[in-house]
C-alpha cells in the first residue's frame, strides 16, 4: 500500500516538474525574441556613443580632416562624422565596422553579410546578421545616422 502511494506521489511529482520545464521552455521563446531586439538595439547606441566620441575629438581638436586614434587614421566628414574611407583611401564598410563597433558581435551572432550603397550624396553600408537582424550606418551629407530596423515574426 505504501509503495502504491509512493509511486502515485513520484508521479504527482515528476508531472508537476515536466509542467514547469514547459511552462519555463514556452515563457522563454515568447521572450527569446524581444531579448534579442534589445542586444540589437544596444549594439547601435553603443556604435552611436563611439562615433560621438570621435566627434567631440574631432571638435577638442579644431575640426582636423583626419584624426590619428589609436595609430588609425580617420578620414572626418565636414560635420566631423568617421566617414568608412580606409587606409587605402576607399569606402570600406568592414573598416567603418571595426572603427565603430571593435567588438563586432551582437549576443554571439554572426555577421552573415555587409553591403555597400554608395550614393552622390550619402553612403549607406548594412550589416546582416544569421539572427535575421540588421545595423545599419549611413552617412548622408556629412552626418551619421545608425538604425536597427527591427523584423517582425
């Protein structure tokens, strides 16, 4: 009788376990998403706070075509923004990346592509990731202006 009732109560038991793994399992593909928009998010202001930091430099030290940060040199726009030109005098997305986001990854994902739009009077370069998200930076006139345009699944 006693191990009828054990075996009843382990059961009671091993159900009420399995029912909150799957309620903790459904809770946190619900937020999975929303979790990664933000890491997303906070990778632009972070790449957004750098490019102010080179620009108040660019401003202390009397607005200079080219800064010289870290033994880079930095090509500035007229308004004092990093513009993507690299050590070669070309437009280089992969450049502008490292300048202004050195840590490179978004919550370990992976850059799965970059590309390049070069306009008359603005440069846009937009960075994929595997996770279906994209930063991108553009410079249009002179001025920087970073997006995260957030997927809707």
């Amino acid at each position: 009788m006693a191990n009828h009732r054990d075996r009843v109560q382990m059961a009671i038991w091993a159900c009420l376990v399995v029912s909150l793994i799957a309620a903790f399992l459904w809770s946190w593909r619900k937020m999975e998403r929303p979790v990664t928009d933000v890491a997303y998010i906070v990778a632009g202001k972070r790449i957004l706070e750098q490019a102010n930091t080179y620009h108040q430099d660019w401003l202390l030290m009397k607005k200079p075509t080219t800064l010289v940060i870290n033994d880079k040199q930095l090509v500035m726009s007229e308004q004092g923004w990093v513009t993507p030109v690299d050590e070669n005098g070309y437009n280089n997305c992969d450049y502008w990346w490292k300048v202004l986001y050195p840590k490179g990854e978004v919550f370990s994902g992976q850059l799965d592509r970059v590309e390049m739009i070069d306009d008359k009077d603005s440069l846009s370069c937009h960075f994929y990731y595997l996770s279906e998200h994209e930063i991108v930076i553009n410079l249009v006139n002179g001025r920087l202006k970073i997006d995260v345009p957030l997927t809707k699944k």
